[in-house]
DNA sequence: CGACGCATGTAATAGGTTACATGATTGA
DNA sequence: TCAATCATGTAACCTATTACATGCGTCG
C-alpha cells in the first residue's frame, strides 16, 4: 500500500524522502507520520523496479537530498492500480473489527462491572472528541489551502466516520446507565 | 491482538482450534474469519506461556480435538488488558486512513476522469449497501439468540460506520455531477 | 550544552497472509 | 467420484514497527 501512497504522491511533484515525510504525509492532520524504517527501503525498492528515478541534490552545510520523479512506467503502474479494485472488497472485515483495539475490548466489557465499564466509554468519547477537534481544524487549512476537492472529501470521511463514532459511545453510555 | 481475542473466547468457554474458528470468529458475520496459519500457531504460543491449557479428545472416525481452556493466569492477563488503554490513542490515524484501499485511491481520483470516478464511487456505494444487509441480518440473528448487549453493540458500530459510509459516498457523488 | 530539525539509512522483530500438507467422513 | 466439512499444523513470505546509527546546524 505504501507503494501506491509513495507513486500518488509523486504524480504531483517530486519529493524527497523528508519531504514526503515531513509535507505530504505528516502535515495533514497530527500523529499520521510514516516510519523511516518503512519509507526509505520502499523508496529505493520502487527505484529498483524503475518506477521511480532519483537525483542527488548535493547542499552545503547540510545532508544531500535525494529527490525522486516518477517514471512513465510508474505512472502506468499507478493509473492501473487506482482502476483497480484490489483490496475493495474485503473491507468492512478489517475495517472496524480486528484492529479497533476499543472496540474489540468493548465486546468483552460484560465482564467488567459497570464503573469501569463507563469510564472506558467515557474516556474514548474524550478521545474522539478531541480527534474531531484536530480533524476539524485540518479541514479548514485544507480549504484555505485550496488542496483538490476529493482530498478534502477523503478527511471529511475521517469526520463523518468518528462523528458516527461519538455518537455511537453516547448512545451506549445511555444504554448503559439505563440498565439495556 | 488475536492473543486477546482468543483468551475473550475462553472465558466464554473452552474451545478447541476448528470450534473457534467456525463458530466464534466466523459465524457472527459472513468474510469474517481467521486463518489456520495465525490460529494454530497463537494456541500454540498461549498454552506454551501457560494462559490456556488443553485436554485432547480423541474421536472415532475423526481427527482428534485439541481442547483449550483459559487458566487463572490467562484470566489475570485477559483482566489486565480489558481495562488497560493500549492501543487506544492512535485509533484513528489507522482506522480509515492507510489501510482502506478504497478511500486512499480516492485521494488521487483527481487523476481520474468523471466517468471513472463516478462508476468507482457506485460500485464502492454497492459494495457498502451489500455489507449492511448482511451486518443488519447478522444482528437480526444475535438479538434472536440473546447474545450480550455489548456484543451487539459492537455490530451496531459496524452498521453505523458503514451507513456513515454510504451517506458520505452518495454525497461525493452529488458533489461531482454538480462539478464540486 | 542539550534538544530539536534536517536527512539518510539498517537491523531486529512482530504480525499477518498464502500456500502447502495430511487424512477421514459425508453428501451430491 | 468429487467436493465439502472436520481437524490439525508448518513454511515461506510480505508488511510494518521499533530501535539503532550517523552527522551537521541552529536555537534556547
């Protein structure tokens, strides 16, 4: 996948591996960084492969760059996975159960007792609340920004998804307090 | 994580390797399953480490059963973990970003043109409505059997989200026939 | 002087998937 | 007879995370 987020990237201009870092991934919305251990060994693998070529930009006083283009091939390899639907289908499986550490602990909470069970709830309402506030204000710099329509649409997913998510948490506090 | 949920089943009741996987984690939902190559080898490790124990019961005409149960020790660590916040800060920098093949192509549908863009929305919109039949199905069938409120509390997430899903997705295309 | 930002990378480990391997019974 | 169900497992592979390693410049 890191594949296909490195090559969407390129198609817009050249970067190096800092700036991917650092501009494109980093700077959306607080905490979504990628890991150096990650980037940089796909970085040179796609340069392998020839979907992406490099040039060393050498700096005084400071490490060299090495900025990647994306190649024709890579362009091809691109444009055919994004018509493709690899991956679509198996969705929701792995969407919201399996890696939703709250939420897979929320199936097991009747073995807590009520106390615990509500200050769990109470505690990830705060959590969310505060990811709304954050995705909220990346939103508004994406629309200063005047970043492409369907990647704003892309963050308004996050909002809509955890907005379902607080109100889901309310609804169950209330359950809760009301005996189910 | 599979370490939790298998140790969440066996405080339910003991289990044996084919059981788990066919009526705990398979049968709440259809797609939702385990695969051997994950299964056998966490039962494995669990029992190894002493938080499961098993007893092997040999059947005619059948290969044998490896039933496991969970141990005081294994209840200590489930207890721990249930009321533990790991995991929990970074929900949403994985949760609908990075790992939804769908939503990181749509990012780059800029790249599409309109025609395209639109039928991959559908199909995606399709994909989705597909998925709440069988979640609201899913919990016709739990509240039938009375399975705990928390449980089903769970699948109402799944079902929100993926309402959230849709509404967002039929909105998207709204926005591109009105040209965004 | 120490922390942080810039800039690159490697190594060890963890987690998960796919494919392979076995073998009996049951139903179409 | 062929496929599916029951039942266990291993091996190879891919992906991702954490930690380690280097080194200069700047700011407090």
């Amino acid at each position: 996948m890191i594949k296909y987020l490195i090559l969407g990237s390129l198609m817009e201009r050249p970067f190096h591996g800092y700036d991917l870092k650092s501009n494109f991934f980093k700077k959306i919305f607080k905490d979504f960084g990628i890991n150096d251990g990650q980037l940089y060994p796909a970085l040179k693998k796609l340069n392998q492969e020839g979907l992406i070529e490099k040039v060393i930009e050498h700096q005084e006083g400071a490490p060299s760059r090495h900025i990647y283009s994306i190649t024709s091939q890579g362009e091809e390899i691109f444009m055919n996975w994004l018509l493709s639907y690899d991956g679509e289908e198996s969705s929701f499986r792995y969407e919201f159960f399996r890696k939703d550490a709250f939420i897979i602990r929320c199936s097991y909470f009747q073995y807590l007792d009520k106390t615990d069970a509500i200050n769990k709830i109470q505690h990830q309402l705060d959590v969310v609340e505060k990811t709304l506030e954050d995705l909220n204000m990346a939103k508004q710099s994406m629309l200063k920004k005047g970043i492409n329509p369907y990647r704003i649409n892309v963050l308004g997913y996050g909002i809509k998804t955890q907005e379902a998510r607080a109100e889901w948490l309310k609804d169950l506090l209330m359950q809760i307090e009301n005996g189910f």
